[in-house]
C-alpha cells in the first residue's frame, strides 16, 4: 500500500522494474488530437505525444532531464522510469525529514514543547524553522516575556507566495498568527499553536498526487522530455543561505538574545539574487521542454515568489506555441484559493514572458488547469480556465495582502478570530476560541454562525452576555431585524445562558430543552440486543481504497466486534458482513435498535448502499435505515437537552459522565493521522502485526463505549422528561410524518455539478468575493 495505490505498494524498484516493460511495450494508436474544447471549465487530458516533435529538440545541459527524445521507445522508457525512480525517492526523503519534524508536535507529550512553525511566508531561505525547545521553568514563567516592539529591526516581508495568499483568503487571523510564529518564536501566543493533524495528513497525501500526475507523463508519453527543477532550486537555496550566512555581520541582537534582520543587509540582495536565478533555470527550461516540474517562479515587480507543480508547453491553434499551467490538489472540487493560486504564477510568467520577448520566440500562459484528486491525476485530467477570468480579482486580493504585511504590527492583536469560518483556524482553532470567550464573543454560542452573529453585532448585541440579558419578550423583534426564524433566535438564547451559567458556577450546566417530549419520542426503549455503533473513515481515500477502514460495534454485555477493509472489495465484505450479523441479532433480538452518535455512521450507510444497489446486504442495510433500527443519539441529545459547552462533540460530552481518555489515540483527527501513518509505512495488516491499528482498534472500541454510556447517562438525565404511553393519534400521525419526510430528505439526490460546472461557480464566487471588498 501507499505510493500510487494499485501496482504501487511497497517497493519502488519493483513496481517501476515492470513499469519499464510495460512502458517499452507497443501501444495501441491514441489520437492525435489534444482534446481541447472551450474555453472555461474545461476538462482536458493531454493526449498525443506526437505534439512533441513540434519542440526544440532537448539540451544535455542545465537542470535534471528526466527524459529525452530517443529513437528508441524502449531506451526512452527506461531512461524515463529510473530517472522517475531516482527523483521519487529523493522527494520520499524529504517527506519523512519532514515527517520527523511533524511528530514533534504530534506525539502530544506535554513536556515537549517542540513545534514546526507553519511556513507560510517564501521570503527567507529557510523552508521550515524549528523553534527551541521550552523546559517546563521556562513555560512556567512565560507569562513574564515580553513582547516585540515595532522597530525593533524585523523587517517588512519583500516576498509572499501564492500559498501566503490562500491562507490569507481563509483566514487573516492565521495569516497573523503564522507570521508572529516565524518572526517572533519567543511571543507568549505562540505557545497557544496547537495539532493540524487533518492538514498534515492532506498535505502529505497533497504530495502524493503530484507524483501520480509525473508518473501518468512517463507512462502515456515516453518520448517527451521532462525536467525537474527541485534538485537545482535546493542547490540555489543552499547556495544563499551559505551567502546570508557569510554577511552576517548586517545582523544584530536583542535584548532577549533574538537574532534580529537589519534591513539594511545585504539579505534582501542575496534573497533577489537567487530567486531572480531560479526564475531563468524555469524559463530556460520551459524553451527545450515538454514538462517541466517544481518550477519556481519570482516577480519582483509584485514581490511574488512560488513553485508550479506542472508547466506543459504544447502548440497552439495559431501555430505558436503555448504554456499551461497545471496544479495538483488533493481536493475534489476547486476553490477560490486554487484558482488564484494558478492566476498568481501565470501572471509572474506573463512578465517575465514580456520582459525577455526579445529575440526569443513569444510565449505566454493561455490556460491554467486544476487536476482534482489523486484518480485525475492517474489518468492525466485537468478542469481548464483563462488566465484573463480570474487576473483582475487575483490582483485585487493580492494588493490587499501586500497592505497586510506591510500594516503587521507584532506589538498589536491579531484580526478577530470571529470574523473569520472557524474550520479556517487550523491549527490556531483553540487560541482563536480562547479569544472568542475570553471577549465574551457571540461566537462563542454554540451554534451561532458567523451571519447570524455579524447581523446582531450590526443590531447593537455585541456579547454573549447582551445576548442572555435580552428579556425573551424582544427575540421576536431581533429575529425579524436580523432576518431570522424566532425560535432558531430562541435556542441560541437557551444555549447562551447555559454556557454563561456553566461559566459563572465553573460546573456544566444542562437543562431539559422546551419540546424535549417530541425529541425523546425517537428514543426507543432498551433491549438487551442493542448495538453501539461507530465508523473510522478516510476523507477523500487513495484510489482503490475504501473509505470507511474500521467498522465498530459494542454489544450491552461489552462484546466488541471490529471489521477492517484496505481496499474497495474488503470495504463491500466489512459491510456485507456487518449486515449480516445485525440481521441474524435482529432474529434473536427483534427489537434491538444500533446507536451511534452524529449523522456520519449513516451517511457512510447511504453512501455504501448506493454503490451495490442490486445486493441483497445492501437492501437489507437500507431496509434497517427506513425502519428506525439506526438511532442518532446526536439529533436526540440536541433537540432535549442544553449542555454549557460551546459544541456538542462527543468528547465534549463525556465530561458528563465520564473521565478524559487515557488510550494513545484520542480523537478522530488523531486516528486519521495514525491511519495516515501506516498508509505510508504498513508493517502489518492486522492489529497483532502493527501497533498502529491496534491503537485505532482501542480508540474506535473506546467510542462505542461511550456512546453506550452516553445513552444510559441520557435515559437518567431526561427520565422526567419522557413522554407518556398515552398519545393522540394526531401526534402519532405528525410523528410519522416527520419521519417518512425525513427519510425523504435524506434519500434525495442532489444535484451532481460536473466539474467544469463546479470551476464556473468557483469562478463566480470569486468575484463576488471582490467584489464585496
């Protein structure tokens, strides 16, 4: 497993090894045409390499040639496959540095105060920055560090890159936090940095893709020519640093033993100096090749500094030659970020491009593409765009995060968190909410959205504590002003008394929620043939492999059950056999009911289901849906009973009925990020051969557990709110309604956009993004 999934599991040298043979071997004729239609949202594969004949023929010279015209198809694919290898495993090098220097803040051992700053600044040569280890002394007294004055010689940033743009664009609040990080290490706040595992695990998967699209250029056009820059980006980066180093004397000290930049150095110099070479080996290497990877690309006009995935030089409609830029996302649908992202590194080609038209042949960007998840990638697909739809919105943004970092003060306060969407924050989630609480921010509400708080600050409610001191008797007014439904208005007030009762007494408040009898009619009564039950999954899997890798279920008696699946088959068997075991309890229980919590256990049922809609099991499964068997204690929880916390997970509610965990996994972010792990290195498939799904195994029993707790903790708390055998026929009837219109609204098919529909739309809201500002 790992590496490109099917026919690239463990070792390289083998899988390229037949690679080589297959590359050699004759092809069936492919058209000659390059496919291309349109002019947005269009989804292109390259296709026929006879294009390439149309190239300058390849130098010897210069930077890493992974591939060179021959006459022979199978030298070339030879050639091609161990230049491929050689270059894969320098990258898988570099992952697990990398790697190394991410566990520092994953092992979660509280006297190691280690961290990897989150580079999102390309100004310095330094790719990573590591800050010292704090010793427990230290940290004790860290309230006694002083922060950094303006003018105390850090320098405004000359270089931003595109990735510097998209964090911008998801959150100010990160971007000022990500820069105090890197320029002042010692600021208290930066102790406050927390785990990103969801985003390391993207980002090395992010990886990943790339290496399957380079791999898709060898397989389907061996005779291209194909360049990599990383190799001479490192040595020009190396060959700076040696230069900085040696005009060290520019540099000066604080007070607090900080190094601090003199911007009057000789650093930015060397900084130009290398990023302005850099820029020649790309443009150099776009002249006499196919494809060119890793390129970097620096615009001093706009202080921009990146690297491109992917660089193709292909002819064009009129005869001359045109360029197109490809990135790789892990993502499946494009974002705003990805497409200024693209916009940013055509618009620096497009200068330099001008600037050396000169005797030269004319070139410029004519198509930006995004090729969406690793199974594109495979197959060489890209969803296509002009460089002109999204330039002036690029440049818009683009000037307002210059203005930023020129405005960056690390004597100030960051933005206010609660400004900005608070999946946004990363790894800065728990400072951003201590913020929030500590302002008795109306963030802080459980269930508040940001439109909702924006429009009541706009009214004059600027706290949660103006908020619990509204007399009921106004909601209804503040609802119709801020455009609201009353009772949603209702809850939220609910919601924000609790919390500021459990934050006035230090004790967690909880009270029975008005209409608390309709949510607990959907309770069914205890039977001793019960199921608990609980999912691990794998957002946005690798191709060939399911996306829900560990079903769990925990009987009353504590019987735990487990079935594991590393690919699409052994997913459909785990589900298979899952469903036979609850029909055959389901015979010997007929009233037992299978407990979850969140709507995610049943959305991966709908999903399963759906994939095998002629298989019994699999009808079997939907029939146990419609017929109530599956219960959310979620929905249950929220719509009886208010809890003074600010969310509603389950590992916030065990601090109701249980003690903190003690087992190595302890969160969902935490086993995807062990499952991750394993991904990259499997030592077994089994919990006795590998640790690592052991530790899974545990946390995932560990859950069922607590969800069954968590239902005999409910039946205790609510046991007066329970409603009585006698009902009205009416309220039977409403009640089955709700539920039949309920399943309706779950079994309904949305609307499937293509993706060339999904990039119009990204497109669009990039523009009222703009625009709004």
């Amino acid at each position: 497993m790992g590496g490109f999934g099917e026919g690239l599991p463990m070792s390289w040298g083998q899988v390229f090894a037949g690679q080589g043979v297959a590359l050699g071997a004759a092809e069936p004729a492919r058209p000659q045409t390059c496919g291309l239609r349109g002019s947005l949202g269009r989804r292109t594969c390259i296709g026929g390499a006879a294009n390439a004949s149309d190239l300058p023929p390849a130098s010897t010279d210069g930077p890493l040639l992974l591939s060179t015209s021959a006459s022979a198809a199978t030298a070339a694919a030879i050639a091609a496959v161990g230049a491929l290898v050689v270059l894969i495993t320098n990258r898988r090098r570099r992952q697990q540095m990398r790697r190394r220097h991410f566990g520092l803040a994953f092992r979660g051992s509280d006297d190691l105060r280690g961290r990897v700053a989150r580079c999102c600044f390309n100004d310095g040569l330094d790719v990573e920055h590591t800050p010292a280890v704090v010793d427990n002394d230290a940290e004790a007294s860290v309230s006694s560090l002083s922060r950094p004055q303006l003018g105390d010689g850090f320098r405004d940033l000359k270089v931003l890159s595109p990735s510097d743009l998209s964090v911008f664009m998801e959150s100010p609040f990160v971007a000022w936090m990500n820069r105090l990080e890197r320029e002042c290490p010692d600021d208290p706040r930066c102790l406050e940095v927390g785990e990103d595992p969801v985003g390391w695990v993207f980002a090395l998967r992010g990886e990943g893709v790339e290496e399957r699209l380079l791999a898709w250029f060898y397989r389907e056009h061996p005779d291209w020519t194909i360049v990599s820059l990383d190799v001479e980006l490192t040595k020009l980066r190396n060959k700076a640093r040696q230069l900085r180093d040696a005009q060290g004397g520019g540099s000066s000290s604080s007070s607090s033993g900080r190094k601090k930049i003199n911007p009057k150095s000789g650093r930015d110099l060397v900084d130009n100096s290398w990023r302005m070479e850099a820029m020649e080996l790309t443009l150099d290497a776009i002249e006499r090749a196919n494809v060119v990877f890793q390129a970097p690309v620096y615009d001093p006009s706009l202080g921009l500094f990146g690297i491109c995935d992917f660089i193709v030089r292909r002819p064009g409609k009129d005869g001359r030659d045109e360029v197109i830029v490809w990135d790789t996302k892990l993502a499946l649908n494009p974002k705003v970020t990805h497409i200024c992202q693209l916009t940013a590194y055509a618009e620096a080609l497009n200068r330099r491009f001008q600037a050396r038209a000169e005797g030269r042949a004319k070139l410029a960007v004519t198509t930006l593409g995004l090729v969406l998840g690793e199974q594109a990638a495979e197959r060489g697909y890209a969803v296509e765009f002009r460089p002109q739809e999204a330039r002036s919105s690029f440049l818009a943004l683009w000037a307002r995060l210059r203005a930023f970092h020129s405005a960056w003060d690390p004597a100030g306060e960051p933005p206010d968190p609660a400004q900005f969407p608070k999946a946004a924050h990363a790894q800065w989630i728990s400072y951003a909410m201590k913020i929030m609480e500590d302002a008795d921010d109306l963030r802080s509400v459980a269930g508040m959205r940001k439109t909702c708080r924006d429009r009541m600050v706009a009214q004059g409610v600027h706290t949660m504590s103006e908020f619990v001191g509204l007399p009921k008797s106004k909601l209804a007014a503040l609802a119709e002003e801020i455009n609201s439904k009353e009772e949603v208005l209702e809850k939220l007030h609910f919601q924000a008394g609790l919390q500021a009762k459990t934050k006035a007494t230090g004790k967690i408040c909880t009270r029975v929620v008005p209409g608390a009898r309709w949510a607990m009619r959907a309770l069914p009564k205890d039977n001793p043939g019960d199921v608990f039950f609980d999912l691990e999954g794998m957002p946005l899997p690798p191709p060939r492999f399911g996306q829900e890798y560990l079903l769990g279920a925990m009987t009353r008696d504590k019987v735990y059950k487990d079935w594991w699946s590393f690919s699409l088959e052994q997913e459909r068997d785990a589900f298979c056999s899952f469903t036979e075991w609850l029909a055959e309890r389901r015979k010997q229980y007929p009233g037992m009911h299978v407990y979850h919590y969140a709507p995610y256990e049943r959305s991966a049922i709908f999903r399963e289901t759906l994939k095998y809609p002629d298989e019994a099991w699999a009808q079997q499964l939907e029939r146990f849906v419609e017929e109530g068997v599956l219960v959310d204690l979620f929905k249950i929880l929220k719509n009886s009973l208010g809890v003074g916390l600010s969310g509603y997970g389950l590992k916030k509610m065990e601090l109701l009925f249980r003690g903190a965990r003690d087992t190595a996994v302890s969160g969902a972010q935490d086993s995807l990020r062990v499952y991750q792990a394993w991904l990259d290195d499997p030592k077994g498939f089994d919990c006795q051969s590998d640790e690592r799904l052991e530790s899974i195994r545990i946390y995932n029993e560990d859950d069922c557990l607590s969800t069954m707790l968590l239902l005999k903790w409910m039946r205790k708390r609510l046991k007066g709110a329970t409603p009585s055998k006698e009902q009205s026929e009416r309220e039977e009837l409403l009640t089955q309604l709700a539920q039949a219109e309920y399943l309706e609204h779950e079994r309904k098919d949305k609307k499937k956009l293509t993706p060339e529909e999904k990039m119009v739309k990204a497109l669009k809201k990039l523009q009222n993004m703009v625009a709004k500002l």
